[in-house]
C-alpha cells in the first residue's frame, strides 16, 4: 500500500460495549443499523463492520438478527463491503460460525492474540472495565478454517506488534493468502500505547510479512488500516493517512469529533475522516476499489 492507492473507509457502527445513554447515535434496531449505514456510505464509507444487537440494544449473536441488520443495511444502501465482528469473551467457536456460515459477510474481524483488555479512567484513579482478552492460536486457525471454507475474507485486528508478528507462521502454513487485510488497533489499555511512532512501527512490520510460504514475496501487498480507540483517534487517522494506510471510524470507536463535540450520527465521523483524507490529497475507494484492495474475489 502507498499514498497513490485510495483509502479504504470503514465504519465501525455499533460496538457493544457503549449505550444510548453515552451516545443517542449509537443503532439498536435493524432500521437503525440500516439508516446509520446510509449515513456513512453517502458520506465515503465502502464498509461497515457490524457487532449485532437485539431491538433492546443488548449484544447479540444470533443468526437472525444477523440476518436482520444486514438485511436492513443492504435495503438501505445497495453495495457496501459487510464486515462481521467475532471478537468476544464467552461466546463458543461454534456459535461465532454459525452466523458466518448464515449469512456470509464478504469480511470478518479477527482478533490475533490474547491480552489484558481494559479502560482506564484518569478521574476515577481506577479501571473502568478490565478483563482477559483470550484469543488463542486454536482458536484462531479454528475461525480461520472456517472463513476460508466460506470465502469470507478474514481482517485481521492486531492490538500489539506481537499480534502481526503471528500472522507469518500463518502464511507459512498455507493457512493465509496474500493479500493479508490488517487493521492495527490502538487505544485499549493492554495493547499497543496509541502514538504515530508505535503506528509506524506496526506499518513497518506488516511490510515485512511475506507473502506466502517459505518467505516469498511475489504476492499482492498486503492491505492495512488503523483502528485508533477513543480521543487518540483523529491523531492516528492522520497518520495512518500520511503512512498510506486505510482507516476506520464510528462510534463503536470514538464519539467525539475532533473539536470535542458529540458526534450526532455515523455520518458525522465518517465525514470527518473523509475530509481528513482529501486534505492529505488521497480520496475515498469506491466499493469496486475496497475489494481490490483487499483481495475480495
């Protein structure tokens, strides 16, 4: 990836971590979902990533309501690249799959390694949520067998630079083809700390990768973006833009805009990050382009 290739827009719509009492954007509905989603295409997103909610706002992972919310996404916005999340604690290997193989989603988040996971509150002199992040190798090449059976393209979530360094072993067993979809996560306590130097560290190692067994490099580059967490979002946008990398915004991320006001939609931080990259003279991928980019067939 350089400064010459289009920039990848996601947005991260819901989460399910944060609620409508921190943010009255934040879909509950498949309507809701379906509207947010509309709001961020027009605005330059080419995909959204979706962790799934019943009406009542609680996590879900349910085939059906699944099925609903991108349902209600495609009725809204016609072609857009869908993206599944399968990072959890708790939830069964099987159960994940089960709603991968349901309703097939071009991408899947996966998470690369195991960690502490948690918030910090400066205020608070204490943690806001702490908890062990399990993401073991057995369980990775379980997700990954299966995406691959599917044809799902996996995204790979890399909270630390340990978390890429994995990935090579991966590509040396013929478990993973080039191009590789990585989006480097920064901002939860227990990973990365989140600076521009530690996301140019991470961009430098994701280079390294080779492309298929045996270190060989003849393959499609691999395609990478930043996922920044919270208030040090804007600043990792920024230079994951001048790094020539992709990026991701939304309220499952961040709900502030850069002047600290609340975000009143997806759109609204969609917008944001559109306008960032067109300063830095590079524009939004199209769809059509998105899936180039990340070797969708």
């Amino acid at each position: 990836m350089g400064l010459d290739d289009p920039v990848v827009i996601t947005c991260s719509i819901s989460g399910v971590i944060a609620n409508r009492e921190q943010c009255p954007a934040i879909p509950y509905t498949p309507r809701e979902y379906g509207e947010e989603a509309k709001r961020a295409v027009d605005e330059g997103a080419s995909m959204i990533h979706i962790h799934a909610r019943k009406p009542d706002g609680t996590p879900s992972y349910e085939v059906e309501d699944f099925a609903a919310i991108t349902q209600a996404i495609r009725d809204a916005v016609g072609d857009v690249i869908v993206n599944y999340s399968t990072g959890t604690i708790g939830v069964p290997v099987s159960k994940r799959v089960e709603y991968l193989r349901a309703c097939r989603p071009e991408v899947a988040a996966l998470n690369m390694g195991s960690m502490n996971y948690a918030k910090y509150s400066r205020s608070r002199k204490d943690f806001v949520f702490k908890m062990v992040f399990a993401n073991p190798f057995d369980e990775i090449i379980e997700l990954l067998g299966a995406m691959n059976d599917l044809g799902i393209k996996p995204e790979h979530e890399c909270f630390d630079l340990g978390h890429i360094g994995s990935l090579t072993p991966l590509v040396d067993m013929g478990i993973l083809k080039a191009p590789l979809h990585i989006d480097c996560v920064m901002g939860v306590i227990g990973g990365v700390p989140p600076t521009p130097r530690n996301l140019a560290a991470m961009a430098d190692n994701i280079q390294a990768i080779p492309t298929g067994p045996d270190g060989d490099d003849s393959g499609a580059k691999h395609h990478w973006g930043v996922i920044g967490i919270s208030r040090d979002q804007w600043t990792l946008i920024a230079t994951a833009l001048t790094l020539g990398g992709s990026i991701r915004a939304g309220v499952e991320d961040n709900l502030y805009l850069p002047d600290g006001s609340m975000a009143r939609s997806n759109g609204d931080l969609i917008a944001q990050a559109r306008k960032m990259a067109e300063d830095v003279g590079r524009r939004p991928a199209t769809v059509a382009e998105a899936r180039g980019l990340l070797g969708i067939a």
